[in-house]
C-alpha cells in the first residue's frame, strides 16, 4: 500500500498534516512545525517507544524503531 498525503484546513486557514518532502509546503508560507510525538530508546524494556511530547505516556513500543515510526506515521495521519 502506498502512503498517502493527507491534508486538512481548519476554519481558520491553518494546515495541519504529517510534514514529509512529497509536497514543498515552502510554497504556501511559512511553517510553523510542532512535533506530535516523540520516539525513543527505553533501556529498561530495550523497546523504542512513541511517546506524548512532554509526557512519560507510551503510545506504541517495538524493539524495532521503523515498526514505531510506521505506527506513528499510519496512527497521526489519520488524525490530522
């Protein structure tokens, strides 16, 4: 299955979607990026995990970074 792009506009005009270099979001202004979640090593379990930014609250653990990068990427997508 391929990835696909998604976008959305809130009523105010903001864009919201998972940034990647598919499209030059460069050409609609300038970017305003916040992280949604954050992956990293946990040495006590050796997992990666997705993480809430400025939390402790685990989303998603794989001893494998790419399976949580993919989690990440398939679970905000849809929430954009």
């Amino acid at each position: 299955m391929d990835a696909v792009a998604v976008m959305t506009f809130r009523p105010d005009g903001t864009a919201c979607c998972l940034y990647h270099e598919e499209i030059d979001l460069h050409t609609l202004g300038a970017l305003k990026c916040e992280r949604v979640s954050w992956i990293e090593f946990d040495a006590d379990t050796q997992q990666w995990q997705v993480l809430l930014p400025d939390s402790d609250i685990v989303l998603f653990r794989s001893r494998r970074r790419q399976r949580c990068l993919d989690w990440e990427r398939a679970h905000f997508a849809l929430a954009v």
